[in-house]
C-alpha cells in the first residue's frame, strides 16, 4: 500500500459510503491480524468480574428489568449501573429489547473497551494494518487520530438486542469527519446478530442522545434528542446489514444510525471495533459522552486531537514504520495476565 492512498478502498466504495453512510469491505485483514484480535478479547473476557472497564449487559438487563434483582457488576466500576437501573425504570416509554425464543439467562453481551493501551497485537490492527489508509481516504482527511477501540461480543443463546442509536453524541469530539470500523471475529449474519444500519442516516441532520444500549432511554445529561424509534416500526427505515466473514470489516460514519440483534443462535459473534478522527474533528467535552478510560492530557474545546491519547496513525513518517513499536518505546507495557 502506497503512502497517501489504499489498494482495499474504491472509488465505488467511497461512493457507497458518502452516499449510505456505511460500506462492507472483503477481505481487508489477515488472518494474523483477525487473531491478535481475538486473543485481545480472550483476555479481556477471562477478566469479567475482576477488570474495572468489563462489563455483561445480558446480566444488566435482567437485573434492570427484575426489581428484585440487586446490581452487581463485579469490580467493573466506569459506570453507575444502579443510577442507569434507576434511569431505565423511570422512563415510562423504556421495554426490553430482546429476541423471542427460548435460553433465557443463558447469553452473554460481554462490553469493554481501550485494549489498544495494553495489547501490542490490538496496537498492530489499530496503527499499522491497511486500515488507516482507508479510513483517511473514506473521510478525505490530511492525517488521521485513533480514538479509542471497543470490544463487542454476543454469546450463543444471548436475546438481549444492541438498541439502535447514533455514536457522535458519546465521544468527546466535535465535527463529523469520524468512522467506526466494526470487525467480525467470527461468522455473522442476521441470524447471530449482525450489525444494521440506516442507509442515509448521517444526512438527517441530527445529532441523537446516547442512549444505554439495553434499552432506548437516552442519557438524562445529554441536550439532544432521542433517537427515533426504529425498532418499533423498522419497515420504515432503510435498513441494511451484512453477512461477514473474519478479515472483512464494516465501516460507518459517526452520524450512521446502527443497532443489532441479539444472537438466539449456537455460534458465537465477538467483534472489536475502532474509531478514527480525521483532521477537521476538534475535542469537545460534551454533557453526556462516556468518559474515556485512562486518558491524560488537558485539551479544551476546540483543541486539535494533539496527545498521547489520540496517536497519528496517517501517514506514517516513513513507510514501513511500525507505529505499535514506537509506542511501545513511549511507555512501559501493561499486558493483563
């Protein structure tokens, strides 16, 4: 891949996604990428009950849907479950979204987040893979920040829904030149809860409240609006989704409206995803973004994404370059055990 511009994303894709706001690319990773990922989430999962940031959202659900049942998060602590329980049950529109069928409390909606600041392999995928260059050339943008990743996984058996929801609204950005590219670590379909997308959604105009992903209920911190009901009445909506394969990935616009299934199947659908800033996104603190794990610097509103949080990751100073390397030698490496 040539400096300043990829070999994986045409000129077709690039109409796709200013058009769709989203765009399904094949066979963009190795299969030596796929795995730093997946080993990634092995260790993330083996840490439910006992790291701060993991969290199971099918154990949440029931427990903010059964009044007898208390919180309990483990030591997952970047959340105050018990004020979003509250939230939940006193918004009289709030329901559970769940697939029908049977293998109640059987699943798993296992949620966590910023892996790229312990895991080289994560590192590697994020900073030095073929995708930088395709999210630069996707948005138009001069250089490239990476965000943060998050990881996604939906065991067999698990009904609870993703609700459909808008990502701007959660992260401390202002400006709309960002992509989220969502990574299948496993075969997906809609029958184990493939991501679904509203075709044009990021030209409605509108910046929509986050929302706590079991349920509709928007942040009560958030000014805007509350994402419109598309699980309601979905024949209304353009919706489209994508059967993937490990080493293809699915890339939208930060305004895309997207939710997903449950997965009532037997097979599993873990998947990370990573986010990208272009050039033209400055830092904004917003009222109701979720605040980011581990960061330290002090950028204002306004401010260019310039900081150790947020590392360039296109173009690359030389070609070649390991950029996971080079972060490696700015501080020391904390793998989990």
């Amino acid at each position: 891949m040539k400096q300043g511009r990829s070999e994986t994303v045409s000129a077709g894709d690039i109409e796709t996604f200013e058009r769709d706001g989203v765009v399904c690319l094949r066979n963009v990773l190795s299969p030596d990428e796929v795995e730093h990922l997946r080993k990634a989430v092995r260790k993330q999962m083996d840490q439910l009950g006992k790291s701060a940031t993991g969290y199971d959202f099918e154990a949440l659900a029931r427990q903010v849907w059964d009044k007898s049942e208390p919180i309990e998060t483990g030591a997952a602590n970047r959340f105050d479950m018990q004020a979003m329980k509250d939230l939940v049950r006193g918004d009289v529109e709030a329901r559970p979204l769940v697939e029908g069928g049977e293998g109640k409390g059987e699943g798993l909606f296992f949620y966590d987040v910023a892996a790229w600041k312990w895991d080289k392999g994560v590192r590697k995928v994020a900073f030095d893979s073929g995708l930088p260059g395709i999210a630069t050339e996707l948005l138009g943008a001069s250089y490239l920040n990476f965000w943060e990743d998050t990881t996604f996984v939906k065991a067999p058996h698990t009904r609870q829904k993703t609700a459909f929801h808008q990502d701007l609204a959660y992260f401390q950005i202002e400006g709309e030149q960002c992509v989220v590219v969502w990574i299948p670590l496993d075969p997906v379909s809609l029958e184990n809860g493939a991501m679904q997308y509203v075709r044009g959604s990021h030209k409605w105009g509108e910046t929509y409240a986050p929302n706590v992903f079991i349920s509709r209920t928007s942040f009560r911190s958030s000014p805007e609006k509350i994402c419109p009901d598309i699980e309601a009445e979905p024949a209304m909506y353009d919706i489209v989704s994508f059967d993937v394969e490990p080493g293809d990935v699915i890339i939208h616009h930060v305004m895309t409206v997207h939710g997903a299934g449950g997965n009532p199947s037997g097979n599993w659908r873990r998947a990370m995803s990573l986010r990208y800033c272009g050039d033209t996104v400055r830092y904004f603190d917003r009222d109701g973004a979720i605040p980011q794990v581990g960061v330290s610097h002090d950028l204002g509103r306004g401010d260019r994404l310039f900081s150790s949080d947020y590392p360039i990751v296109w173009p690359k100073p030389w070609p070649g370059v390991s950029l996971a390397d080079l972060y490696d030698r700015s501080g020391p490496e904390t793998e989990l055990d």
